[in-house]
C-alpha cells in the first residue's frame, strides 16, 4: 500500500526462474492515500469511503489468492509513508484485519529505504552508484553496490525526506500562492536537504572515484515519479520510436535527464505520452522541480538508469539466496527452454567470440538457451516471434535485464530464424531501431544470431550427435581467432555428408554476407571470408 495507490500481485518464486520474480497476476488500485489525508491542505484522517475502497479490493484479491491457492501464510501487507504517518493509521490498520484476517506490515523509513534498494538491486544485473526512490509522499537517497547477490549499502540506510511527488505539487502550489520569496526558499530547503541526505548516507571513496572513470558515476532512479520521467525520455530518444516499451533497464545520459524543458514540453504536447496518466503528467512540473534540486546537490553524474522494483519487488528479491539473485536474468528465464546439450552449444558460441566479447558469454548463454524457443511456429512468425521475444514476447516480462541486453538477444534471436529478410515491413522497422540503439554493438549481434542460425541447422532439436558434434566442436575454437582482425576466415570442418547440406551451405554464406561493408548495420564491422571443408 503505497502513497498513490494499492498494488496487488501473486508471484511463484519456485527455481529455476525465481531470480527473475515470475508474476502470475498483478493489479493496482489507483487510490490515493496521500492525497485522501488532505482537506484543503489540512491534514485530516483518512476518510471513511477512503479505507472502505481500499478494503473492498483487498477482499477481492483475498478471493483471487484462493484461486490461484496461495496459502495464507504467503500473504503479506506491506504499507509505505502514507499509512505509517496517517492520523488514525491505527484503526485503519485494525479495520483491514476485521475484515481479511491479515496484518498489516508498517516499514520504518530505513526499513523501507532497504528494502526499496533491494527492489532496484533485482532491477538488474549488477548495480553500483546512487539510486533515488521517489514515492507520492516521501523520496529515498542511498548509495548501491550490488554483485554477485550481495548488497552493500550505506550504513545509516536510506534517507528518506518529505518530497514525494503528491507532497512536492502541494508545496509548489502553497508556495505559488504565498509569493515573494516563497519559490526560492522552498527550493533552498529542498537543496539544502538533499545535501545533507548525501553527507549522511556517506558515499564512499571508491564511488566518487567512479566521477573520474570511462563509466562515470551512476544513478538508480525507481518509484512512479521517476518511472513517469522516464516514459517522457523515452518519447523524446533519438531512436524513434523507441522500440523498448518497459521502464525498467532504460538508460539515458545526466545531460538528456535534467532537460527539464524538454521533458515538460512533451507532456504539454497534444498527443497522449505512452504510460504517462494523466495524474502523473500533473505531476511532471513538481518532478522537474525535483530533478533540477538533485542536480545542485549530488556529485557529478554521467548514467541514469530507470529501475520497475521498488518495495514489492524487494520484499520478493530479499527473500532469495544469493546464489540465486546472482543470476544473470535472461540465463534464468532461459532455462526452462533450454535443450539437453544448451551447455555444449554455448561452448560452441564461445568458442567463435572474441576475447573482447566474451564477458558478454550471460546474453550467449541465454542464446544458446532459448535459440529453439520458436521452433514450433509456422515459419512466417518464426523470426517476428524471436524479434519480440524480448519486449513482447515469451522473454518479455523478465525482471532484471536492461535495454542492451533485450535488444542484443532480441537480434540475436531474430537471426537465428533468417533476420530481416524473413520480417514484414512493420517488424522490419522495429529491428532497424533495435539495431540503432545497439549502435557498434549491433554487428556483433547480427554475427552471433547467424552462428545460432548455423547451429540450428546442424542441430535441429539441439541435440548434438556424436559425430556431428565431434566434428563441428573439435574444430569450433578455429572459427574465429582471439580477436577480430581486419579479414576473418570462417572455417567450418565437418564430414562428408553434412558439408553437402544445403541448410549448412545457406547458413555459412550468410555469414559471410555480414562481412561485406553494404551489409554492416554501421561503420563498425569486420570482413569475413567462409569456407567448409570435410574430414
């Protein structure tokens, strides 16, 4: 139960896809705590039709556990800011355990603030920077290094300030109306706290040497107000459309972030903004108020990274064992397709990646995972289906995976069942602006789906035959050398009867198509001469 709304989901968190919080219902309640305590900017208890409202769904999802048969002991209330500082807070509590039998679970401010880093650290892979939460009532600061499946973050916890988005459009409306010096000293104060929020949680040194590092330092932005900031980035990204439609895993530089103009003018514009409602377009100008605050108070930025998990999602993701939340998310929804041999076809993949590439060997496994994912479709949506697997599609939902690594699977994937060549225009157009946010990473993609491709063909079930496998697998480390050189030979040695093959013949031609300069999706690219012998 947080400030804007009510959240409901039911999640199976059984291996071997837990890490990635699998949901198998979720639904919101658009009420308003924050904004029921407040009578003509008075604060007053929450209201009679307020906690009835929200008891009336409560029982309805008490229904809906029943039916997917979650045991009572696997239900939890968890309640935010604007329940813990309601003025009858008690008898609203007392009224939803009359009527469900459930207690309701009050988060202390750091409570909260840890379990929301907990939610951006299940956002992705690894974190490492600040991260902010902005609710409706109240906003987080802390610093963040998760790896491995550990989480370290700042010994006094989050620090949690009154200046959630509901809270900070009351303010710059009580502030319009005062006049005078009103502006300036309401946003000295929310400077002024920032500051010292950034002094209390004690950044340490080797995140502010991050400042001076090729990386930059980094800042995690969860909660529906930054969420909402994000959308209005997304609608105004170079890669137009932006083929990307989940917040969460979206990336944009400090400069395009606090562009407050810019952003604002998007929301102003006669065409509805793509999961911007109307109550958090309301909210842009105090979010923007916001946002040129953080950016007078925190050290020097250069990456912003939009998170989905906040409280729900780290309440789930503490529950996990490191091991688990250690693992790569697309390794692990993956895993469920994999065929008996996936290993062994990594290897393959591995194999052929040059050094540089190969700290990407997760997105490899995941493609020799789920590379027969599509096998059953008519082959007219094969490609399309793999295409949106990542977005849409049977990948789709993954908690955890940022843009890069769903656009180069989604590529990947796409090639491995004939790429452009086999998608109408409409999908077609989809895959160019894939492509163009890989930027030089996107040829690499379109070399690794052909090698899947080839693979494919050999290997139609994904198993790999005694001989068929000694022959390619022996010779698999010759395929590419440590690292791509001006001209590459693509050699593959097989036997007699599979270098006839035609689908083999097919599939290693169009690899070497990707080494012609006409075919490189950018100026990045290598040349590629193929040959296939036998034993």
């Amino acid at each position: 139960m947080g400030s804007n709304g009510v959240r409901f989901s039911v999640t199976d968190l059984s291996p071997p896809t837990s890490r990635i919080l699998p949901t198998l219902y979720i639904d919101r309640a658009g009420i308003s705590l924050y904004d029921a305590q407040y009578v003509d900017g008075v604060k007053v208890p929450i209201p009679e039709d307020t906690m009835d409202a929200v008891i009336q769904t409560l029982v309805r999802f008490k229904q809906t556990c029943q039916d997917f048969g979650v045991p009572d002991n696997q239900i939890r209330i968890i309640a935010t800011e604007a329940t813990r500082v309601a003025l009858n807070s008690e008898e609203y509590r007392q009224k939803i355990k009359d009527a469900t039998s459930w207690d309701v679970e009050m988060l202390p401010k750091e409570e909260e603030g840890r379990t929301g880093a907990m939610g951006v650290a299940s956002s992705f892979e690894n974190v490492r920077g600040l991260m902010m939460d902005l609710g409706g009532g109240s906003t987080q600061i802390t610093w963040l290094i998760s790896k491995d499946g550990e989480l370290q973050m700042s010994p006094a916890g989050s620090v949690s300030m009154p200046y959630g988005a509901a809270a900070l459009t009351r303010g710059l409306s009580d502030a319009n109306k005062s006049g005078g010096s009103a502006m300036s000293d309401f946003r000295d104060g929310i400077t002024g706290s920032l500051k010292a929020a950034v002094e209390k949680i004690g950044i340490p040194e080797e995140l502010l040497n991050d400042v001076n590092s090729p990386e930059g330092l980094n800042l995690y932005m969860s909660g529906g107000g930054f969420r909402g900031w994000g959308f209005l980035l997304m609608s105004q990204h170079a890669v137009s459309p932006y083929p990307i439609p989940i917040i969460n895993g979206f990336k944009t530089s400090i400069n395009q972030f606090q562009n407050t103009n810019m952003v604002q003018k998007a929301v102003q514009g006669e065409e509805e903004v793509f999961r911007v409602s109307e109550r958090r377009a309301s909210q842009v100008p105090a979010v923007a108020f916001l946002v040129s605050c953080v950016m007078e108070a925190l050290p020097a930025v250069r990456n912003v990274h939009f998170a989905q998990g906040g409280v729900r999602e780290g309440a789930l993701f503490s529950s996990l064992d490191p091991a688990t939340r250690a693992q790569h998310p697309f390794v692990a929804a993956t895993k469920p397709y994999a065929t008996a041999d996936s290993d062994k076809i990594a290897t393959l993949l591995w194999n052929v990646a040059p050094e540089s590439v190969r700290p990407q060997c997760p997105i490899l496994k995941s493609l020799a995972q789920g590379m027969y994912i599509h096998n059953s479709l008519n082959k007219d949506i094969q490609a399309a289906a793999a295409l949106r697997s990542t977005t849409t599609g049977a990948l789709g939902a993954v908690h955890g995976a940022d843009h890069r690594e769903r656009a180069l699977l989604a590529v990947m994937l796409n090639e491995r069942w004939g790429g452009a060549k086999a998608l109408s225009p409409s999908d077609s157009k989809f895959r160019s602006n894939l492509l163009e946010l890989l930027g030089d990473e996107a040829w690499m993609a379109l070399f690794f789906g052909r090698v899947a491709a080839l693979i494919g063909k050999v290997f139609p079930a994904g198993v790999l035959t005694s001989s068929q496998s000694s022959a390619l697998g022996d010779t698999a480390a010759k395929v590419l050398p440590a690292s791509l050189t001006t001209s590459t030979v693509f050699s593959v040695e097989t036997d007699p009867e599979t270098a006839k093959y035609e689908g083999l013949i097919d599939a290693v031609e169009n690899i070497g198509k990707l080494g012609k300069k006409k075919h490189w999706p950018s100026s990045d690219g290598h040349k590629i001469e193929t040959q296939i012998t036998s034993a």
